[in-house]
C-alpha cells in the first residue's frame, strides 16, 4: 500500500497539544489555538510579552533598592515592599527623614554635646546618604537601559513590518513573472531593483523611493505609484512579465441597425467583434 502523503489534521493537533472533541468546529479551533500561541505580529503589540522581556532587569533594581533599605535599617510595609521601582525611589528620602532626621532632632534638643549614640546615628545617616546616592545614580542607569531598550524594540518592530512588506511585494510581483523567463534573469532583475529602487514605510503602509524620492502618478495629480505598480512595470520593459494572448479571447458579437437606402431601419444584423 503506497504511503499517504500531505498533512493529517491529527498531527497538527498533537504537534500544538491541541485537543478537540468529536463535535469541534473552525471557531472552536481557532479560540484553543489563540489559547496557546500568539502570532509574530501580534506579539509585538502585546504589552504582556513586552513586559516580560523588560521586566527582569526592572526586577533585580527592585530586589537591590530592597536591600538597601534593610541595609540602613529602614523597615517598609507590605504594601510598600509591593511598589514599581520609581516610587521606591522616591520612598527612600521620605523614609530616611522620617527615622533619622526625627532621631537625630531629638538627641540634639535632649544633650548639649554630642553622644555616642547621636554620633553613631549621625554616621549611619552619612552612610545612607552615600548610598541613597547609589541607587539614586543606579535609577538613573536603569532609566537609560529601559529607553534604550525601548528603542531597540521598537526598531526591531519596525524592520519586522518592513520585511514583512518586501515579502508581499515581491510575492505579488514573482507570481506574475513568464514561465519563459529563466531563473538566471530573474535574480538579475531582482538585483537590479533592488539597486535602483528602495522600499520603506510610510507609517504602517510601504512606498518606493528612487533616488530618495516618491515616484509620482503620471494619471493621478497628487499620488503616488505603488510598489508593486512600479515593480511590474520594470518587469515588463524587462520582458519577463506575464503576456496575455489575446488572440486566445473568445470574439463577441453586437447588433448593428440596418438602413436602406431611403434612411429607414429595416432591422438589426451581428458585427464580430475581436479583442
């Protein structure tokens, strides 16, 4: 028995670990799979995936701000433990005078001259100081990293568009090339685009630009030519494009009004015409 070939919807399923009973329609396959995966362009709007990939530096920022405050012997409540790191930041300072400016304030109106133990204090209020100025400098770090990071995501994002577009582009363009034209000047009249012409993005929508420009509609004031529009029209002065055989057109036929000779309509008759 000959091996049956193409893909069998059991495979799909077991390759995604997607169940379905017996009664499973289009829509309920769509809604597992949209349950488990998320398309390439969509992720790239999904602000929980984005998230994710900036939140384990935020973290560890968090986690060091954290120590720090334990470290000079500053006690933060459940609900502040639980704050974004800028407001932690912010804390810092409110928490500091809260225990130490209060502390020391009152061992200076209670003694003349210093103490040990106003002396000691003083020198952890030094020390924090010093590292308030860390994290502060370290906050600073941080917000340099995320917008560069954010910078990187969305270069990525739009490259991501770009190709996307090129792809479509070329796609319509290839599937309207001559099944005479071999491989060899295919490739060439793909370089030699590529060479002339460069597509980018205009917002979400592509264009082509030669020499930096737009290419005007010679038939629309005011617009410009397509892509694709343009990319065709180079292949067909190429003489690699698609050739419609109209003499393979099937004729038609219109009436035409019979006169005789004094200028009265006696009728109609049929005028074959070809395309």
């Amino acid at each position: 028995m000959a091996e049956e070939k193409g893909i069998k919807l059991e495979d799909v399923l077991k390759y995604t670990g997607i169940e379905l009973g017996e009664d499973a329609t289009p829509e309920t396959f769509k809604s597992a799979f949209d349950g488990v995966f998320v398309k390439k362009e969509n992720a790239l709007n999904d602000e929980e995936i984005k998230s994710a990939i900036m939140g384990e530096s935020t973290r560890k920022y968090a986690t060091e701000i954290k120590r720090t405050f334990k470290e000079s012997g500053l006690e933060l409540s459940e609900d502040e433990a639980k704050l974004p790191v800028n407001e932690l930041l912010r804390l810092i300072p409110a928490k500091k005078d809260e225990v130490y400016t209060s502390k020391i304030t009152e061992l200076e109106s209670k003694i003349g001259k210093p103490s040990e133990a106003l002396e000691a204090l003083q020198g952890k209020y030094t020390q924090l100081e010093s590292k308030f100025g860390d994290v502060d400098k370290m906050r600073e770090e941080l917000a340099g990293k995320l917008t560069e990071k954010d910078k990187e995501f969305e270069t990525f994002k739009t490259g991501f568009k770009l190709n996307e577009a090129k792809k479509d582009i070329w796609n319509k363009v290839t599937s309207s090339f001559s099944d005479t034209a071999s491989d060899l000047e295919k490739r060439g009249f793909v370089a030699a685009i590529n060479d002339t012409y460069t597509i980018d993005l205009d917002g979400d929508a592509p264009v082509i630009l030669k020499d930096g420009h737009r290419i005007a509609d010679p038939n629309k004031h005011g617009e410009f030519l397509n892509p694709v529009d343009v990319i065709k029209h180079e292949a067909e002065k190429a003489k690699i494009l698609k050739v419609v055989d109209t003499s393979k057109t099937k004729p038609q036929s219109t009436p035409t009004p019979v006169v005789n000779g004094s200028g009265v309509n006696t009728g109609t008759q049929r005028r074959v015409i070809r395309h």
